[in-house]
C-alpha cells in the first residue's frame, strides 16, 4: 500500500510478516505483538530493523521496554470509528519518548489524518488512489489547535501571548 | 459573553471550509454515507424522519440578542420558520438542505456560532447552570471553566472518536441546576475548608437505556489541575471504553464495571503523568483573561421593590437575584397546547428586540426547554411581561406540571418509537386550570419517545417513555426521578398505557399524591415516602374495572 | 412500499418504477416479496449515485395506508404541525420553502402561535437540478 512520510510518498523500508508466515530475505520487517513477545532477540539479531504492529486493543505500555530497539511501530485502526490508536500515538510520543516511527494502518478517514498527525503519528498507509494534494488540504485546514498534543505545534493560547 | 478573537473566528471559519470540502465530497460520491456519517454527526447533522436535522451550538446555553436575531433568520431563510430548544441548551432546525449546511453554517460564524461536536463520538455541548452568573446561591460563575473546557475540547485530536458520545455539564452553586449527575462528567464549584475554589468533578452518570447517577472521581481538583484531570479522565475512557457493543459504550458503564475505587485510582495515575508533563496545567492569568468575559453587568443601583405585575407570573416566572433590585425571568416555550420548546422566527427576533431595547445583556437556554433572562431591573419587569405575554411566551407555568420536558420523539426523529409531544400537550390541557396547577405545585413531568432519553425521562418527578408494542404506540410511567442535587431515577410503575390512557393514568398518580400528601409535600416528596404501591394501584384502575 | 431520503435535501422519497416520487399515495405497492426485494437492489444504484441513502422496505395494508405509526407520520409530517410537510403540500424542490400562496395561520392544531407572528416564505439560494423531477 502507498506511504506517505515527511509529506511524499515513500517506499516501505519495512516487510510486513503475517503469523506463521516465514521471514523473507530483506531485512526490516513489522510483525504482531504476539509473534514479536515470542522472538523478539531473534528479530533484533538477523532481521532489524525490527517494527511492531498493534493491534487498537493493545495497549503500547508492553514495549515500552523495547522502543529504544524498535524502529517503528505500527497502530492499526480495525475501523476509523475505532479512536484508540489516537491514544497510543500520543502515549508513544510523549509518554513513553518514542523517537522511531509510528505509522497508521487500517480504515481510516483522510479527514482524520490531521488528528493523527497531532497525537504523534508519521507515516500513513493510504489507499491507492489517494493523492499528496488530499493529504497536505488534510494535514492544512485547519490552521492552529486550541490544545496541546503530541506534535508540539503552538496552541491558540501561545499564538494569542505573542 | 465570550467574545471570538482572530484566532476562534479563523478556527471556525476554517472549520466551516472543512465540512463544506466534506459535503462536496459526498455529493460527488468520493465519500460513501457510511464515511460522511460520523463527519456531518461532528458538526451537528443527523438525517431524521422527514428531513436532516442540524443541532446548532448554545455554549453552556447563553446568546446574545445578534446572536438570536441570526438564528430567527436562519429559520426564515433556510428552514421552515421556527426552532427547537433542546434539553442540552442547544438549538435544533428540522429541514435545513444538505446542500445549504455549509452556507448556514457561515452565516452562523458571523456571530460567533457554529454546530461543531453537537454530535458524534466525542465531547459534546458543555451546558451550565442557566441561572450562571445571577443566581443568589451561587459560589463562582460556571461559564468560565465551560468556555476554557469548550476550547480545550474542540477538534481534540485523541477524543474525537470515543467509544460513544461525551457530555459535560457545569455548576457554581450548591443548588444544582443542571442536572450534573446524569452527566458523562461534570463540574462543581465548590469551596475547600481553606476557602480556596476549585472542583468537585463527577463521572459516569447517564440517561438511555441504563440510566446511572454519577459519583465523585476527584473531591477537589484544583484550577490549575482540572484541564489535566479532565484529559486523564478522557484517556482512561479512551483507552477503556468498550466498543464492542453500542448499547454498552458510554462511560457510565466502564465507571460501573470498575467501580468508584479503581476508577478514580486509574484517574489518579493518568492524571499524576500529565500533571507532570505540565502542557495541559491552566495558567492563573488564562482563567482570569477568560473571566473578565463573563464578568457580569455593571448592576445599577435600584430599589429593590418588586412592582405590580401578574402575581401568577411573578410566582412561577420571577427568580431572586445576587443584585438589589435585579431578577431572574424564566421565558416560557410552554404555552398549553403548544410544542414544547419550540420557537418562532418572529417570536427569536422579538425576543432580541426585546433584550435590545431594556439593555438586558444575554439570554439563556435551559436544559428545561425555557428561555432564562438572567438579569432583569425589577422595574422594568412590567413593560417586559407585557410585552412577553403578547409573544405568547409568558405562560405562568415555570416548574409546574404544564411545563413539561419532551423530546421531538416520533413526529421528528428517527429514533423514536413513539411519540411524545402530543403526549405533553394532552397532559397540559387536562391541566390547564391554573389554581389546579398551583395546588399540585412542583411536579416536573419529563417525556422521552424513545428509551435514548433525550427527554431525561429517567430524572422526571413523573416520566414518561413511548415504546412501541407491536407497531401502536404505548407509553411507560415511572415515578421519583430528579436531576436536581437530590438526584434519583424513577422507578417504572408497570405496564404501559396507550396514548388515549396515559393522560389519564397521569391524572390518577396526581390525585393519589394530593389525597396521600402532606402539608407542604412536593409530588417527589411523597412518593419518597409512600412509594410506588399506591400509584401503582390507582393507575391501572381503570384497567381492572375494564377486565370486570 | 420502498423509501428513502434524497441526499441533496433529506426529503422523503417512495419509489415508483424505478424512480422516486414524493407522495406516498403515487408510490409503488409491491404484490410480492420478490417484488420488493428487486426494488430494494435496484435502489442500491440510486444510493451508488449518491442520489438517496438509506432505502429500505415497508408494510402498508390494503388500502394502501402504513401499518406502522412511523411510516404514517413520515408520509404525511408531524403530527403536531398540519401546516408543514408533505400534509400540507409542501414542494420539496427546488426551493425548499415553497409556502408561496399560502395563507396560514401559522400555526397546526395545537400550536398557539402567538399574535402578529406570520412565518414569511422562505426561499434559500439554489436550484436543483437533481436527478429528480417532482413530476415523477
């Protein structure tokens, strides 16, 4: 599926492996809690950089430990009604100081790719007619936020201090 | 009132813009309805029975007369000449065009309005005590923390698609006028024993189908704190709230799944780590900036007699005042027979008239589904009655049995199984009689069409919920509800009645109240203290001499 | 009988041979089930053109008339407003108003309007070209 990152399409660096699926050649891969709880020095020893994809009812306090290694995170939202990934990033980001990437999957909305961007997500798989002029008209209509959130952008209340 | 700098006008407008590309989009199929759904819910745009419904913004329910002026045209221009006041404060439109939203909502933006988050997942309307800010009881005006919470909740990127709806309500007096346990959250203003103010803050009441009383979350949460603690409380329902099953989602239920102990210490803990982020902490300076907003009007120096008007009106209508020689009116959208807080585009623009001419400020929605002038000079009380009795917005009846609650139910909405307005209107012409009315005194008669509740029929001294029972419409009694600080559900009577009975079976509750009662007993205090077995036997009477 | 809401203005629509009409009484009463179903799909085109939404079946009996309070009310408008909706003949397209030449009191059987208010007609900016004639 097309990537967008640091505002262009980009290739996956990553390869996502399903369960019990084996591990391909190329190294970068993402895989499931599960399997990553399961063979995670193996991962980081023959196949980083080494993503993590989470399911919405997977709190990301489990890898909290192992974000310093973990070169990406993935946040899947099963359906966009589905908000928690919102709570994720942004507990990834401010709590827990995660410098590596966090991308969205799933079902989701471009009118929501604002609100992802602001709680610490950036880079979004997207569909495949979806255009970079949709994502930056998303990512720039509206211009200032009234509160503060992942992204460290300037709130109305800064602005207004000037 | 608070009043748009260039940063919330741009906000809105912005907003605007955006749900204009978002309907342009539907139009064109780039967006299916299923996508666009949740996108027109957050702006306050359902598909009803007969037409869209657009549920316009009333922050903690207070306009001014520029403010009225634009939504009696708005009704002209783009609907069909009224509006509907709701039990949220806000204002509902029932046939605006899909395609003319965008436009009314830039008609809206040009005097600081607009229909963000009126639905949808995500954190609603905040309403407050309509009496804010001239109540005689009150400790500190609501509105400012409602205003900051509005900002803090607008477009919030992590809660604005939450397991369920999210409603927020305010108070700064003991006296709780806005119904605050029955909402998802809520604030009050309370004092600590140094004297200091700051929040008691509750969480997980609720209407619906399970209706529940909220309980405290955080005895006292400073001011400074409480945009820190308002967020951990949304990060723990977030998080937690379950999204496996509608009926199940709102935040009453985890708070009853994980009960008062573990919530708070989950509150506690999200709370201590933003805390210590320090981001969301609310500067003195910015609450007192906020503030001086809502500082109230240089009251003038009047005598405090109150001069001769209608004395039925005066009874029910006139509210005491902080400020010698001030009062608090309560505009009545219930005249008998009439739609329950419904209001037309003459009657919005006399109104705004009105306000202009006696200088009167602001204007105030209740979640009663009444207009409140908060603060009228007592002498000018005549000229202004007069004129609200010629509106036909001066019916005696505030807290009476004839100022009913109804929701739109099944004349209007989608949802409804039943329907609830003429329900209301049978129930005021029976008791029309205004000397009856008086010896019945305090009884707040609340009707939901449907078990959603949005006519809060759960908190309703007597309540009423239409059911559908096999196609015909049929209509549930319960007994003792109240959303006032001695906050209660009602307790269901029995088997429902049909629309030809239930005016009937009302009648006969009231007449056991009045030949049960006590000298000075309200209807909620004698059915405290009897129960439900009398009410129950009178009101299926009828049915028991039908089966002889 | 088959329903819907037209996207554009929300109004209530019944099909009728494979279009859509206004009135309930011109709509089309399917003698089967079979009937109705193949209405059903065919609509699905009319919501893939982003022409309706939310189609979905009915009973009516005999006569013709809904068997549930709901589709009643929905034909006709609120029960509580005669003067509005489609009971008072009311056009839905293109202007939405449309009151021109009506000469009501303002106010439905148990509405108290009060003195001197009238409802002006209303006539918002547009026009509709839709998919649509009131016609059909």
């Amino acid at each position: 599926m097309p990537l967008i990152k640091e505002d262009r399409f980009v290739d996956d660096p990553f390869f996502f492996v399903p369960d019990g699926k084996a591990y391909p050649d190329e190294k970068g891969v993402i895989v499931t809690l599960a399997r990553f709880q399961g063979e995670k020095e193996s991962l980081f020893a023959h196949h980083a950089p080494v993503g993590v994809r989470l399911a919405s009812s997977e709190h990301p306090q489990v890898l909290k430990a192992d974000l310093p290694r973990l070169a990406a995170v993935v946040l899947e939202f099963p359906k966009f009604r589905d908000g928690r990934p919102f709570s994720w990033a942004r507990m990834l980001r401010t709590r827990y100081d995660y410098k590596g990437e966090i991308r969205a999957v799933g079902d989701f909305l471009p009118d929501q790719l604002a609100f992802m961007a602001r709680t610490g997500f950036d880079a979004f798989e997207v569909r495949q007619d979806f255009t970079l002029d949709q994502f930056r008209h998303a990512m720039t209509e509206i211009t200032a936020p009234y509160q503060p959130s992942a992204d460290g952008r300037k709130t109305i209340r800064e602005l207004r201090a000037k | 009132m608070y009043r748009y700098d260039e940063f919330d006008a741009r906000f809105v407008a912005e907003r605007v813009e955006q749900f204009r590309g978002q309907v342009a989009r539907r139009l064109n199929g780039e967006l299916t309805e299923d996508q666009f759904k949740p996108l027109r819910l957050m702006n306050g745009l359902y598909l009803q029975l007969h037409a869209y419904m657009l549920r316009i913004a009333v922050p903690y329910g207070t306009l001014n007369s520029k403010q009225l002026r634009m939504l009696a045209h708005i009704a002209r221009k783009y609907d069909k000449g009224y509006g509907h006041f709701t039990t949220r404060q806000n204002l509902q439109f029932n046939w605006p065009r899909l395609v003319d939203v965008p436009d009314i909502l830039a008609e809206l933006a040009t005097v600081e309005m607009h229909a963000i988050q009126t639905s949808g997942n995500c954190i609603r309307n905040v309403t407050a005590d309509h009496f804010a800010g001239a109540a005689a009881d009150e400790i500190e005006d609501p509105r400012p923390i409602a205003e900051i919470i509005r900002q803090w909740s607008s477009l919030h990127p992590e809660f604005s698609f939450l397991p369920r709806k999210f409603k927020i309500a305010v108070s700064g007096a003991p006296n709780d006028r806005a119904a605050l346990k029955f909402h998802d959250m809520a604030l009050e203003i309370v004092k600590n024993d140094a004297g200091e103010v700051g929040y008691r803050v509750l969480v997980g009441g609720g209407m619906g189908r399970t209706p529940y009383i909220g309980y405290v979350v955080g005895d006292f949460v400073a001011k400074d704190d409480i945009l820190s603690f308002l967020e951990s409380v949304m990060r723990v329902y977030n998080e937690q709230g379950r999204r496996d099953n509608l009926f199940k989602a709102r935040i009453k239920i985890l708070a009853n799944a994980l009960g008062p102990e573990e919530m708070r210490r989950q509150v506690a803990a999200e709370f201590e780590e933003i805390r210590k982020g320090g981001t969301l902490q609310l500067p003195a300076e910015e609450l007192a900036r906020i503030e001086t907003y809502f500082a109230p009007p240089a009251f003038e120096d009047l005598p405090d007699d109150m001069p001769q008007i209608d004395p039925d009106f005066l009874r029910t209508n006139v509210h005491a005042h902080r400020a010698k020689g001030y009062c608090i009116v309560t505009v009545s959208l219930k005249p008998i027979g009439g739609v329950p807080g419904d209001a037309t585009d003459a009657q919005m623009d006399a109104l705004a008239e009105l306000m202009e001419r006696y200088r009167l400020g602001e204007i105030r929605v209740s979640h009663e589904q009444n207009l409140v002038l908060p603060h009228v000079r007592k002498k000018d009380l005549p000229a202004i009655h007069a004129r609200l009795k010629e509106l036909g917005l001066a019916t005696p009846n505030a807290g009476l049995i004839t100022d009913i609650i109804a929701c739109p139910g099944l004349d209007y909405c989608d949802l409804a199984n039943a329907r609830s307005i003429p329900i209301a209107q049978k129930i005021a012409e029976r008791f029309a009689d205004l000397d009856r009315q008086h010896d019945i005194g305090e009884l707040k008669i609340k009707i939901s069409g449907c078990i959603n509740a949005c006519g809060h029929h759960h908190a309703g001294h007597i309540g009423i919920l239409g059911v559908d029972k096999k196609g015909v419409e049929f209509y549930q009694l319960q007994l003792g509800g109240s959303a006032a600080s001695d906050a209660s559900i009602g307790e269901i009577l029995g088997p429902g009645f049909g629309k030809d009975e239930i005016a009937g079976a009302v009648e006969r509750v009231i007449e056991a109240y009045l030949s049960l009662r006590d000298p000075g007993e309200r209807f909620l205090d004698t059915y405290r203290r009897v129960g439900i077995v009398p009410f129950k036997n009178v009101a299926y009477r009828e049915q028991l001499h039908a089966a002889y | 009988m088959l329903t819907a809401n037209r996207l554009r203005d929300g109004a209530v629509l019944y099909w009728k041979a494979g279009a859509w009409v206004e009135r309930l009484a011109e709509g089309e009463i399917f003698a089967t089930q079979a009937e109705a179903d193949a209405a059903l799909a065919a609509a699905q085109d009319f919501v893939a053109r982003n022409a309706v939404v939310s189609p979905y079946l009915f009973d009516v009996q005999d006569d013709g008339s809904p068997v549930k309070e709901r589709e009643i009310i929905r034909a006709a408008g609120p029960s509580v407003r005669d003067d509005l909706g489609k009971q008072a003949n009311e056009s839905t397209s293109p202007s939405w108003g449309g009151r021109a030449g009506e000469a009501g009191s303002g106010g439905g059987p148990r509405a108290e309007p009060p003195p001197g208010s009238l409802r002006s007609p209303t006539s918002p900016s547009g026009g509709d070209e839709g998919l649509f004639d009131v016609s059909i």
